[in-house]
C-alpha cells in the first residue's frame, strides 16, 4: 500500500540582526529601543539574499513589534522581488523574555541571573535578569503557535523574533510538541531555522537550525550573546563613580 505524503506548511523561522545592547561608553541600553548595528543590517540583507535565490514568497510575515525585528524583516523583504511592499504584523506575545532591574541583582547571583535561563533543560522557575520565569514566558509564547497553526489561509509564514522567543518555538517543535525549553539551542543573530508542521498536534519536522547566511559554518566568536553581554556589564560595573 502507498502512503500518501504529509501535507505540511513551512516555517521559516529568524532571529533579528545583531544590535548593541551597550553603548560605546559602556551605559546599557533599553532593550525595547535598540536597532540594528552594521553588522546586523548585513545579516539582514544577507538573509534577505538566500531567500531570493530559491525564490520564497512568504504568505504571512510577522514580528515582535520590537524595532530590531522589525528592521529585519524590512531588509528582508527589501530583497525579495515578490514581498515588496508587504506589511509585518505585530504579535507582541512573542518578545523576547524580560528581565527585570539588574541593578538590584546581587553580585554572587549575577552569572544565574544573565546565563541561566539559556543553560541546558531549563525549570519554568528560573528567571531571566530577575525578570520573567521561563515558565511564564512560555505561558504567552506557545498560545501563538496554536493560532498560527489553526489559521489555514498561508502556507509559508516567516516570523521574525528573538533568540528567547526562537529557543521556546524550537523546543516545542523538536519534541512535536511538548512544553520544554532547551536553553542550549544557541541563536545566531540573523539566523534562519526551518520548520514544517502538519495537521496533527505533534506534526512537527525541524529542518535547519541557526543557519547564518554571512557565516554558513559559524567560523566566528564562540561566545554567547548573554556571556558577551555578562562580560560588559561587569566592566560596566567596575568604572568609577
């Protein structure tokens, strides 16, 4: 008896270009503000490219509502003959976690605090920079994939999020479906995972994972983007006055 293929929808999934989340004096900034840096709009144009070369059209496009996910998608679409002049939606759900007030983070705390959340099988109480728990980050960010999913009007989305966000969408597809997050799942920034989903709950396949159209066999720093961002802030706090 042949079987007949699974009908499945692609998703091609990004984490936004690279940004600065500290300012060249060392003073951090708000996370809800930073755009694109240099390198982050190249990363862009460059994912933008791959997808012109194989000629994807995507059906829905959609982002955090963030500047630098919006940026993204922008330079995206900018070299994609067929997206031109297609509008992003917003789904808010899907910023990334958030972090509380680092500065009332004690000192012997502050690795856990910046690293923890993105280490391993991560506990829904561990939170982030004092912030948000992995858990309730999953309690706003899973709902959204129920809804794209029971929407049956596209067949390629790309979405356009965060490493976070990025992390918790792919620890749900890789266990076709279960509640879980692998901190590990590191997310380059400007990176592109593949992702096709059927019609039953648990009808997920992962194609690609963090796939950098600049850096094909990620020939650069190995270093994460929370360590990177743990060493500044401490020199940060180091400084006089």
């Amino acid at each position: 008896m042949e079987l007949a293929p699974a009908a499945r929808r692609r998703i091609y999934l990004m984490r936004h270009g690279a940004v600065d989340y500290f300012d060249e004096r060392g003073r951090k900034s708000l996370p809800e503000q930073v755009v694109l840096n240099e390198t982050g709009r190249m990363q862009a144009t460059a994912a933008g490219r791959a997808f012109a070369a194989e000629g994807i059209r995507f059906d829905r496009v959609i982002v955090s509502g963030l500047p630098r996910t919006v940026e993204t998608a922008q330079r995206v679409l900018a070299e994609t003959p067929a997206m031109q002049g297609s509008t992003p939606e917003t789904w808010s759900d899907w910023q990334e976690i958030r972090g509380g007030q680092i500065s009332e983070i004690p000192e012997d705390s502050l690795r856990d605090a910046f690293l923890g959340a993105f280490e391993g099988v991560v506990a829904e109480q561990q939170r982030f920079l004092g912030g948000e728990s992995v858990g309730e980050f999953l309690d706003r960010v899973l709902p959204g994939l129920q809804r794209l999913r029971a929407d049956p009007d596209w067949d390629t989305a790309l979405l356009v999020l965060h490493g976070g966000t990025n992390r918790a969408i792919l620890s749900h597809a890789i266990t076709c479906g279960q509640r879980v997050f692998f901190g590990s799942l590191l997310q380059t920034a400007g990176c592109i995972n593949v992702l096709d989903v059927g019609q039953a709950p648990g009808d997920w396949v992962v194609r690609m994972l963090n796939y950098s159209a600049p850096t094909p066999v990620h020939s650069g720093p190995r270093h994460t983007t929370m360590e990177v961002m743990l060493n500044q802030y401490l020199r940060l706090r180091a400084l006089p006055g």
